[in-house]
C-alpha cells in the first residue's frame, strides 16, 4: 500500500468512527459553519490551532501562512478577514506566532530567497530595529523577539484592514488578540490583551513602532 493510500484507510476509518460513536455527525457537521475565532498562524505544521486549544476543528475558522504574515494587498488573508468578519460573525482573530519559527530564524540569518524573501520582507525591516536592541543577545532571544514584535505588527495589520476598520465603526462587537505559542512548553502566552477599538489599536501601534 502506498503512502496516500494509507492515508485514505485512515480517514475512512476516522469516519466510521466517529459515525459509530455519533451517527449524525456529518450530517450535522455540513449544516452548520460558525466558529467564533479566526486563527492567524504560522504554516508550521507542528502549531496546528485545534490541536493546541484542544478545540474541534469547526470552531477554528484558520489562515495560515508562513511566519503568520498580514500583508494589506494579500487578497487571500483580506478575504478570510472579510469573510470571518462579514459573514460568519466571528467574535475574536488570533494572530499567532511561534518559537522556533523557521521564517524568522530564516530572516535573522539572512537565508532567504525567491519568494519566500519576498513574502518577509517585512520581518527583515523589523529585523534591524531589533539587531540595534539586543547586539548581546543569543540566536534564540533575538529570535523569540522577532517573533514577538512579528506578532505586535500583523495585529497592527489586521487593525488596519478595511474589514476590521469597518466593523468598529459600525459598533460591531470584535477583538484582536496577539499570542505567542512556545513549542518548547506547549504553552500559549497573550501579548498584548483584547485589543477591541481603533484608539487601542493606534495607542499599540504608537508604542511599539
Ligand atoms: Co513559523
């Protein structure tokens, strides 16, 4: 049996599972989309959101990209925003990043190229204010502050989007949330509490950048 052929048992055998556990699950399933939270995080395989909240996969509507980026004319992560927002309602976006993010190690060593230096270009302009901060620092701390500061700017983004904007303005009840996943723990860690107004997001924005 080939790999994916394996692959395709298992899921067949989920499936048969959770039906003899819960008949109508899928049935149920295919009715209703309507998670509370969109998840912002990094394509690290070892960071999936379900899993690490200990939540069914239903409630987590998730984007995810390397270094959990929120670029303003990516028009895949604008349209999960709108969508999340707009259409399923949901009540908080988490963006969050990760220690021992192979993006961001990858930028602090200067190892990029094609596309992916492309896509972080933007971590390598964070990069230099943080190089100037900790010149003693070890590999590790500098990067886990890159991290961090990755994680204060994409949520600054996803302040600044159209959607998120638009949704304060209208009184809609939403919060934006930074987060740091330690895989060394299995900890989560908030850094910067529920961020739910334009003032709260421009006071942020201020004192960090
Ligand atoms: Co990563």
């Amino acid at each position: 049996m080939s790999e994916l052929s394996e692959l395709l048992s298992r899921n067949f055998a989920w499936a048969e599972k959770i039906k003899s556990r819960t008949p109508n699950f899928f049935k149920n399933l295919s009715k209703r989309h309507k998670p509370k939270y969109l998840w912002i995080g990094c394509s690290d395989s070892r960071t999936a959101p379900d899993r690490l909240l200990d939540l069914p996969s239903e409630e987590i509507f998730v984007h995810r990209n390397i270094a959990n980026m929120v670029h303003s004319d990516d028009a895949s992560c604008m349209s999960v925003i709108q969508y999340a927002v707009d259409h399923l309602r949901v009540d908080h976006i988490v963006v969050c990043g990760h220690s021992c993010c192979g993006g961001v190690r990858a930028v602090l060593e200067d190892q990029t190229s094609g596309p992916i230096d492309q896509w972080l270009r933007p971590l390598s302009v964070l990069k230099t204010s943080i190089s100037e901060r900790l010149q003693q620092a070890s590999v590790d701390e500098r990067s886990l502050a890159l991290t961090e500061l990755n994680v204060v700017k994409q949520v600054t983004n996803v302040c600044g989007s159209t959607t998120v904007k638009t949704a304060w303005e209208q009184g809609k009840k939403l919060s934006v949330h930074g987060w740091l996943f330690d895989i060394r723990t299995g900890i989560l860690r908030d850094l910067l509490g529920e961020i739910n107004s334009a003032e709260m997001a421009a006071s942020i924005h201020k004192q960090y950048f």
